[in-house]
C-alpha cells in the first residue's frame, strides 16, 4: 500500500486501465505488467488500475488477479496508489475479490454497477453497501450502463457518496452534463472522473476531478499536460493537445482491449496476445492503430524519463502501416 494519505485527493487527473499482458502461450507475462506499472509512475500518475475492463479481468483466475494486483504493488512500492478492479454481477463473489485484493495490498477498488441480473436500484445500492461492510478500503463506484445495462442512478449515488468509505465514481455514461449536477449532490471531497477519453476534457472542463482512461497508456505524458491545461484554464493548449490524440483513441476504442494491447506491442511494452472471447484485431485495424500511433510521432509517446529507441519504434510502425 502507498505511504502517502488516504484521503481522496490522490484521485485525480490521468489514471490508466492497465492491460493485462499475456505471452504467446496465454500465461500471465508479469515482467511485462511490471513495465507496464513503472512507465505510467515515471510518468507522473497519482494511481494505476489493475484487474479491470481493460485488464480483461472477466478472463482472469483468482490466483492470476492477485498476482497482478501484487506486481502492481510491489512495482509501485508506496509511490502511487493501486486501485485494484474488483467488480462482479454476485456481491458476494465481488465481496471475495475485494478481500483478494486487500490482502494483496491494494489501496482502494473499484467496483462496477452489477451487470446482466438487472437489479433495481435499491438492489445496487445494497451491493454496494455490502462490499464496503466487507472492507476497510476506499470504494469508488463504475457507472458504464453499456456494459452493465443498469445505471447507478444520480439519487442512488448521492446516498452513497455520504458515506466516506465511497470516495469516487468513474462515470461511463458520456453525460457531460453530469458532473454539474452531481457537484451539489456529493460531498466536496468526492470525485468525479471521467471513463471516456474522447469526452474527457470536456468532462474536467464541467468540474470532473479526473479521467480513468486508456489512452493514457499510450501516451501518459500528453494526457497529463492536456489535464494539467485544463486545470490552468489554458482551454486552447488543451484542446490542441486532445485533438493530437483524437485518431489514436477512435482507434483504440473500436476494439478494446485488443487494439491497445497491438499499439503496446507496436512500442516494445507487450505481447498483442488476448484471452477468448477477445480475439487479436484485423489487417485493417492494425494498420489503423500504427497510423494513428505515426501520427502522434515518439517525442509525445515517452515518459520523462525513457529514452526512447527512435529507430525501432518507426521500423515498426512503418512495417505495419
């Protein structure tokens, strides 16, 4: 766990979704995770998500999601926060991932709206209320109504959020208008953030705090300065910023997980290698990916501190284009 506060201002900014990489025979490639870990740390990030959407987390065996909750740990070694995926469709199944993950070392969860049962809200609000009865960590809540069917209402949300146990929401639903509405309705210290890239300045822009993101995998560097603009009102820095990686996170998003784990092989970080029902993507979209990557150019891909392998990196950009 990170030795800094627990309160929740941490939560914010660029957090990214990380990809679960797995090598050519399907097993968990932890090296390859823990590189992952370190890069988005150099970056500046204040938290990494492990064992989520993006991590393929519905593939993934217990003993598999601890061990990458515990690289991430480890790897992380008190300098960022580690929010560990830990949602399900039976509560009491999401109660034993969440205790997995707080016994791996976590910091907090994150734990999506029950999907496919279709409960109602006052059902939502009791699953809810289980898992944080279950822990003594930190529980933000993930509205993505695409994939779960069932919204977490704004009134089921408001309740919540007056216990201090629940510290944030990752919003999915695109409403943009949402943020100003929930202000009112949460307490100050609660947080906002977005789970769209491509709407995510707009979202910080209406008062979101942050943006659980993607993208950011890709390029945290630039997703961090487009946070940090909006932060300083420098809205035109901004939105130069977010349409420079507008082609990369249409790409990305046509075929997640799939297409972000071809763009981190693209840069050396990965194996494109995915779990059944998730298959690697087309010709076509290969070559959409390495575009949109080309079109970013390496400068605004690396972190502060990598130096990067200029030559490799376009060879294989250009090979697959």
């Amino acid at each position: 766990m990170t030795s800094v506060d627990n309160s929740s201002a941490w939560l914010s900014g660029y957090i990214p979704d990380l990809p679960t990489p797995f090598n050519e025979a399907g097993e968990l490639d932890l090296t390859a995770f823990a590189r992952l870990c370190e890069r988005q740390i150099q970056a500046g990030v204040s938290a990494i998500v492990a064992g989520e959407t993006t991590g393929e987390a519905s593939t993934l065996t217990p003993a598999e999601h601890d061990a990458i909750i515990r690289t991430a740990v480890e790897t992380a070694h008190g300098r960022v926060h580690v929010i560990a995926g830990a949602g399900s469709n039976s509560t009491s199944q999401a109660i034993e991932t969440t205790r997995r993950a707080e016994l791996a070392g976590a910091d907090a969860v994150l734990s999506v709206v029950p999907y496919y049962n279709k409960p109602m809200q006052a059902g939502i609000a009791a699953h809810f209320r289980a898992i944080a009865d279950s822990t003594a960590l930190p529980v933000i809540l993930h509205d993505i109504p695409a994939r779960t069917i069932r919204e977490l209402s704004d009134g089921t949300l408001a309740k919540l959020a007056q216990s201090r146990q629940f510290i944030g929401l990752r919003d999915g639903t695109g409403d943009l208008a949402r943020p100003i509405r929930l202000r009112s309705m949460v307490p100050l210290e609660f947080r906002l953030l977005s789970g769209d890239d491509a709407t995510a300045m707009a979202f910080f822009t209406s008062g979101g705090d942050g943006c659980i993101s993607i993208v950011s995998n890709i390029a945290p560097g630039l997703c961090q300065a487009v946070f940090s603009s909006c932060r300083q009102g420098q809205l035109q820095s901004a939105r130069y910023l977010q349409n420079r990686l507008a082609p990369l996170m249409v790409s990305l998003c046509k075929e997640s997980p799939a297409a972000l784990k071809y763009a981190l092989c693209l840069l050396s970080f990965m194996s494109p290698t995915t779990r059944l029902p998730i298959v690697e993507l087309s010709d076509c979209a290969k070559a959409e990916v390495a575009s949109a990557i080309a079109e970013i150019g390496d400068e605004d891909l690396a972190c502060p501190s990598e130096s990067w392998r200029g030559a490799g990196f376009h060879k294989d950009v250009a090979a697959t284009s």
